[in-house]
C-alpha cells in the first residue's frame, strides 16, 4: 500500500484538515493547523507531502523522524503544526486498516471515559456567572475562562480584582465538588504572576495557564513557589525538548496541542515524560473534530491523564461549530462532563467530506486580534 494523494482544506471558523489517501482506497484525516496562520501550515504539508507520496503509510516513526528531522533548519510551530496533522492522518490509516481504534495500537486503554471541561470565556467579566451556570447544568464538572483582559505590565489594583472576581465568582456557582481553569494567556507579567497566585489561592483553581508567556521560563520556578496552585503550560510549546526545562522548575500539568506538537506520535511520548516528574497531561484543544478525536485517542492510553479541552461552544467559533463536518456525532457526545471510549477503528471519527470541500471553496483567513494599551503599546492577547 501507498500513500497516493495528499490535499488539504481550510474550513471555518480557523480550521485546517489534511486528508492522505491509499492506492488501496484507504483514507486518513488529520488537523494540521496554526491558528491565524494557516496558509504557511498548508504550504509545509505541500512540501512534506513531496516526501510522503509514494511511501508506505505504516512507517509511521520513520516518516515523522524524517519529516522532523530530514531538513537542515527544524522545528518551530509551522512545520511542528504541518508534520502533526499529517501523523494523525497517518495514524488513522493505519487503524482503518487493521480494523482497530488507535489506543489499541498504542497498548490498549487505561480508562474508559475522559473528563473534559467546557470554555466559558472571560475576557468580559460580567457574563461568567451565567456562562458558568449554564456549563455546570449542561453537566460539565470543569470549566475554563481566561483570568484577565488585556493587563498592564504592572497591575492596578483594579485590575487585580477584576481577576479575583472571576475566580470568585466561578468558585460560588461551581462550590468545592466541581473544577475551573484560569487562563492567564500569556497576557500576565512575570511580576503580576507573582502577586496574583497568591491571592487566588483562596479559589482553588484547578490550574492556573500559561501563568507567563514561554518567553519567560526562568520565571517559573519563582512562580512555582508563590502559591500551592498547579500550574499548566504547553500549547506554545512543540517537542518534547521544549517541555523538560517547565517540568524541572514543578510545573504540574503540560498542554500540548496535538495539532502542533508534532501529532500522536510526539504527545504520547510528551506524556511519558511528563509522567517521570510526576506531572499531569491535559492536551490543548480548541479545535476541530479531528483534533479533538486524535487527542482522545492519546488519552485513554495515557496513566497521567487529567483533563482534555474540547471547543465545543468556544467563543472563537463564528460560521461553524465542532460537529458540523462529521458524519456521526455520537463519538462526541458528552455524559456528565465526559466523553466515552468507543471501538471505531482509526481516530474514530467519520469525516463529512462533501462538507469539508464545501468550506474549503470558501475557506477562510482567520487573525487573532491585536490588542493595546491606553497609551497605544503593544499588549499581548
């Protein structure tokens, strides 16, 4: 068997899927994307996909060390985004073809649901006790907002409480049985990280995220021993090298995307590294279908597993929603918060491909916003 074509497609709201087709008629769905940027993630599958067509579809480590590895210049988010969605499609196909989900070919699962949380925003503060109300009688026993808008270098004690009033307020509907995230997003500073923490501790976060931008990893080790709050970090991050350095400072849950860093094949063994400093997997995943079923794919093999996003209702959606190109909901259907263990062969999930080429003769160009401060600076969204 070979790999015989290779296309992609570009679908709303920000979305990118990849479909690998077999000289045997077998096809693997993958979700190679870089939000906001991916014309370049789809440029680098056509330049990866000169590597893979004629090759055998079940190599699938040796495909990803020479499409990690087989040119002088590597890494960074688009090739790390492009190789990703290409080894879940590949992944897929290999599953389809022996007729077994992918844990299965990953040494079986370790649990039969996965808890995941539900996004209620955050960036406006007025609307979280009713976005978070709304989430828990859905049956969602977790929740994530983002802990701030936009936020000076320096704090004002404005905006130090708008922070502490969400948290407050998620902990009054949420009580002490059920869970939320913080979301600090990369917009907190080194220095407000560090007074924040300590505050918040009172509202028990299930984790705070991203307590600083990546660019800042000498500061976690301060941050780590400001407070007693697990902290999350990863979706910026894509090979197992660049986690090592967050692991050693205590950081006690990683998020990688499965979309970025470097798919199925890079996140499990992400996860095992993760497991030798005692840490926790939480994938990020504000994504697709495919995304979402490649991460849980992962999940249930991995011991160290606490929670999986999903984007189901995200405030980023505009002009789709997560189910709208799959065949058969079903798969993604949550009971009391989590998603069950299904024995579909592949990612397990059936790709509605006439939607998906109907998105794409559309497509779209999708940009993050760009914030400023009051004095018209930069600031970081």
């Amino acid at each position: 068997m070979k790999i015989s074509r290779i296309e992609t497609f570009l679908a709303p709201p920000r979305w990118m899927f990849v479909r690998v087709e077999t000289d045997e008629g077998l096809v693997g769905w993958g979700e190679p994307v870089v939000e906001g940027r991916a014309e370049p993630v789809r440029a680098a599958v056509e330049v990866l996909a000169e590597y893979l067509l004629g090759q055998e579809p079940e190599r699938i480590e040796d495909h990803w060390q020479v499409m990690t590895k087989g040119g002088f210049y590597r890494g960074g988010p688009v090739l790390s985004s492009a190789v990703a969605g290409l080894d879940q499609a590949l992944w897929d196909i290999k599953g389809k073809r022996h007729g077994l989900p992918v844990h299965q070919l990953l040494g079986g699962p370790v649990r039969e649901k996965i808890r995941a949380y539900a996004w209620v925003g955050g960036d406006e503060p007025e609307a979280i006790r009713d976005a978070v109300t709304a989430q828990a009688e859905a049956g969602f026993t977790a929740v994530k907002m983002n802990g701030c808008g936009r936020m000076s270098p320096v704090a004002t004690r404005a905006e130090v409480r708008a922070c502490l009033r969400r948290a407050e307020t998620a902990r009054e509907v949420l009580g002490d049985d059920r869970d939320f995230g913080l979301d600090f997003h990369g917009r907190v500073s080194p220095a407000n990280a560090r007074r924040l923490l300590p505050l918040l501790a009172e509202h028990a976060p299930m984790f705070v995220e991203e307590p600083v931008l990546s660019d800042y990893m000498q500061a976690l080790p301060d941050l780590v021993n400001a407070s007693n709050i697990p902290l999350a970090l990863g979706e910026r991050l894509f090979t197992r090298r660049e986690f090592l350095a967050p692991l050693q400072a205590g950081v006690a849950i990683l998020q990688p995307d499965i979309s970025h860093a470097g798919g199925i094949s890079e996140l499990r063994r992400i996860a095992a590294l993760a497991e030798t400093y005692g840490a926790q997997l939480a994938p990020h995943c504000p994504l697709g279908p495919v995304a979402l079923a490649a991460s849980l794919q992962v999940a249930f093999t991995t011991p160290n597993f606490l929670i999986q996003e999903q984007s189901l209702g995200i405030h980023y959606h505009r002009d789709a929603e997560l189910l709208d190109y799959v065949v058969d909901p079903e798969p993604f259907r949550f009971h009391g918060g989590s998603l069950l263990r299904t024995e579909r062969p592949g990612l397990g999930v059936e790709v509605d491909e006439p939607a998906v080429r109907a998105a794409d003769a559309h497509g779209h160009a999708w940009r993050n916003p760009v914030w400023r401060h009051e004095d018209g600076s930069f600031a970081e969204w």
